[in-house]
C-alpha cells in the first residue's frame, strides 16, 4: 500500500473527505480519540501491523502519522 491508498483509506474510514498529507490533525475537533483509535484499527486490519494509541500523541500533521506507520513498517 502506498502513501496515497493509505490516505485514501482514512479518508473513507474517518469520514474526513479533505484528508491529505497537509492536514492538521492536532487542533482539529474531529482528530479526537475516537479517530485515533479508527486509525489503530485501520493500520491493524489493512496492514497487519499495531500502533500504540499513546504513538498518536506526537501526531500534528497527516504527513506524520504517514510517516509513523512507515516507521513501524520497515
């Protein structure tokens, strides 16, 4: 999965239709914990891998959570 089908998931599972790369999460009412722990699940069930919830914390911009998700990929 690249970076663009990864955003394109989120964007489907977190009902965030604007999502991109650019997107500020930290800041924005719908980057709550719920979302968060959408996106644990999606990592989990599209790419088989385990985010810690506490991992999200440090997220600020989509482009960061891409690149975590890299991280734990490699």
């Amino acid at each position: 999965m690249n970076e663009g089908e990864f955003l394109r998931g989120l964007r489907d599972r977190l009902a965030w239709p604007d999502l991109g790369p650019d997107t500020q999460l930290s800041g924005d009412e719908r980057w709550d914990s719920l979302a968060q722990v959408d996106v644990v699940m999606y990592v989990q069930d599209e790419l088989g891998q385990t985010l810690a919830a506490d991992d999200l914390q440090n997220v600020t911009w989509a482009r960061d959570l891409v690149r975590l998700v890299k991280d734990k990929l490699a």
